[in-house]
C-alpha cells in the first residue's frame, strides 16, 4: 500500500521536530522525525495493526513511542484501498480524540 500524509500531518511533524530541536538539540529532533517516518511508512504493510477510533468510522491509529513508558506519539490514518492516509500526529499528552 502507498502511505500518504495529509497537509495537516505534515504541519503536526514540521511542530514535533521544531519542539525537539528547541528542546534537545537538531541531532535528536532529525533523529525522533526518522523514528515517526519510519512509523508511519510502516503502515504501507501492517495498516491492520491499527485500533478504530471510536464513533469514527474508517478512521484508526496507532501509537508510536521509544520506550514502553512515558509519552509518544498518536498517528491517526485512514486505509481505503491501496492507500493509506495520515491525517494528523498528535502527542500521547494531549486529548487527541477531540481534535479530530
């Protein structure tokens, strides 16, 4: 399957690196961007892994994260075809399932 990012998860990748390049340093924002990238062009052979997003049909996610404990990353997608869809990449912190 294709993996396609929508603008608005661009935009949400662009904010994630720009926070951990303020916060740690380029090396670590370039290297968390690689381990989000890898992630979500994962979903081009494993989309199934993903849990629904309740009470929005055809819209799921996974959670993407270094270590077992502490925070992450939500990456919401849709699957219809042979395409897979990222919409947004939200913060584990933040209530994701509003913003949607």
């Amino acid at each position: 399957m294709k993996v396609d990012l929508a603008p608005s998860a661009l935009a949400e990748l662009a904010d994630i690196w720009d926070w951990n390049a303020a916060e740690w340093g380029i090396r670590r924002a370039n290297g968390y961007l690689a381990f989000l990238r890898k992630a979500i062009f994962g979903l081009s052979k494993d989309h199934q892994s993903g849990r629904r997003v309740e009470d929005r049909p055809g819209i799921y996610y996974v959670v993407a994260k270094r270590r077992p404990q502490g925070h992450g990353h939500v990456i919401v997608y849709t699957s219809l075809d042979e395409l897979v869809t990222v919409i947004h990449v939200f913060h584990t912190a933040q209530d994701w399932k509003s913003r949607i």
